[in-house]
C-alpha cells in the first residue's frame, strides 16, 4: 500500500471498470491508497489489481485500471478491483467506473463521479456533479454548485448551500434545505424539498410534489398524475395560481397585508393534471425534532421534518389573491 507525503489538500483521479471506490477524508499529512482484487481467488481480479497504475506528483494523485479493464459487460467475466484511498481533508475527487459504489466519509472540496451503475454515498463536499446510469445517490451536505443526474434511483440530499439541478428519470427524490436557485426534473417520481430560501422549479410526470417550506422567489410545481403541497413561511405575501383538471384546489392562506418594498414575497404557479392542489403555511416540528441523525446518515437534517399542509375538500379553481 503506497504512502505519498500530502501536507495539503490533493486531487484525485480515479478511473476503473468494475469495483468500488472508497474515500476517507480526515486532518492528516499523508495519502494511503490501497488497490485489492474484489475477489482474491479470482485471477483476472488479482491481475488487474497488480496492473492498475498508481501515481502521485505536484499534489496529484492517479489511479488507473489498464484500458482494456476499464469496461463491463453482463454477461460476466469483467475483473473487478476495490480502491481505498485515505488523504486530506478539502481535496477535489474526480472519478469515472463502468460499474462502481463510490463512498465518501469525511469532507471533500470539489467531486465529480461518472457512472454506468452504482450507488453513491457522500457525507459533505463542495461543488460537486454526479452521474448515474443506475443508482441511488445520497449526500449529506454540498456546500457548493450541485449537479445530479440518474437514470433510475432515489437521490437524497440533506443540505445543499448553493444553487443545484437535479434530474431523476425513474426514481423519488427529497431535498432537506437549499439555499440557492433549485430545479428538480422527474419523469417517473415524487419530488420533496423540506425547505428553500430561493427560487424552486420541481417538475415530475408522475409523482407526488411536496415543498415544506419556502419563503422567497418564483416557486414552479408541476405534475401530471399526483397531488402538489406547498408550505408558505408564515407572514410572507404569496401571489397564486393554482390549477388541477381533476382534483381539488384549496387555499389556506390567511390574509396578509400588503408586502413592503424589500420584503420577501413568493409567486406561485402549480398546475396538476391528476391530483390535488393544496397551498398553505409551512409547517415545522417541535424544537429538537429531526427526520434522521445526520451523524449516521446522508439524509438527515437536523431540525427539520417533514412539512406537513392539511388537506380540505374544494373545488377546482384557479386563484390569484
């Protein structure tokens, strides 16, 4: 198992076919890489092992299966390697597989994985852009630009800082909190977003829409088959427009003067297909109450539950108070 001397955070590329990734991110002076067979008994997996290059210069680390192992095919008989790479907090991770897991515990700056399938586990990075053929994805924290994009599996992110896209075309994704522009597009899927301090767009074809709590920009839900909930931070001034073909469109917003120059104010357009269209005040749990423990999870928000809206019998109608 080579050793490199990393007084400061690296960058890290890792490119393989088969296997799975794992990051350990710690306050250390040192980088530990490990490349084992997935199989010791299997020769072609201990091959690929010994072969795979790994190479460290300038505060760059390279890890490298041979070409020709750096692919997949169903029918078996891909060689299948595990990469442990243990290095500084803070450094960028770029990383590309056939088929691969990639699990990251500590903080990473900068990551950036590819994908044909696998699940991703991340617990807190800074920018970072993620791409699933097939997989779940779940992130504790990203405290910069995100991206993600599956083909099928859940996609859970506890807490994003900055601005973010999302794309998930067969699969349920929920957000805890976001603090910058937000777009979530699904074609097979429920949407959830806890809470948003800017503007959200979450658009799915079939699928639940469910946002907690918003306070603040143009808040877009879209649905074909499946029932919108929006929850409005109490005493922000909300203009809507609200319409379902078949269900039940209720408004249960109370009056609220008019906003001063300044203020945060919400303008809502949800439309419905199939399903109900309810909007009123966000709801938040008792102090203390959570939806999982961050610390043992990559879903978890402390603070914050489910946003809860009551749901009353109306009639389908448009309103723009």
């Amino acid at each position: 198992m080579p050793t490199f001397e990393t007084r400061e955070p690296i960058s890290v590329t890792v490119e393989i076919g088969v296997g799975d990734i794992r990051i350990a991110a710690s306050d250390r002076t040192n980088t530990d890489v490990e490349v084992r067979p997935s199989d010791p008994n299997k020769n072609a997996d201990v091959s690929a092992a010994e072969q795979t290059r790994v190479e460290y210069a300038g505060g760059r680390l390279l890890i490298k299966a041979p070409k020709g192992w750096r692919s997949y095919t169903p029918w078996g008989g891909s060689e299948s390697i595990d990469v442990q790479i243990d290095l500084p907090a803070g450094s960028n991770v770029r990383a590309e597989a056939a088929v691969a897991t990639f699990h990251c515990t500590g903080r990473v700056g900068e990551c950036r994985y590819k994908t044909g399938a696998g699940h991703v586990h991340v617990d807190e990075v800074g920018a970072m852009e993620f791409r699933t053929g097939a997989g779940d994805i779940a992130v504790g924290r990203a405290a910069g630009q995100t991206e993600i994009t599956t083909g099928s599996g859940a996609v859970q992110v506890g807490s994003i800082d900055g601005t973010a896209l999302i794309k998930n075309s067969n699969g349920d994704t929920w957000i805890g909190n976001v603090g910058g522009n937000l777009r979530v597009k699904a074609a097979n899927g429920k949407i959830v977003l806890d809470r948003s301090h800017a503007s959200v767009s979450a658009k799915t074809a079939n699928g639940d829409v469910r946002l907690g709590e918003v306070a603040h920009g143009d808040i877009l839900a879209e649905t074909a088959f499946g029932k919108i909930e929006i929850g409005i931070l109490d005493g922000v001034a909300a203009w809507l427009d609200l319409n379902t073909k078949f269900g039940n469109v209720r408004n249960d917003l109370g009056a609220v003067g008019r906003p001063e120059p300044g203020e945060d104010t919400v303008e809502v357009p949800a439309q419905s297909s199939f399903g109900d269209v309810n909007v009123g005040r966000s709801f938040r749990p008792p102090p203390g109450r959570r939806r999982h423990d961050h610390r043992h999870s990559a879903i978890g928000v402390e603070g914050y539950g489910p946003a809860q809206i009551l749901r009353r019998e109306g009639g389908a109608r448009r309103h723009r108070p």
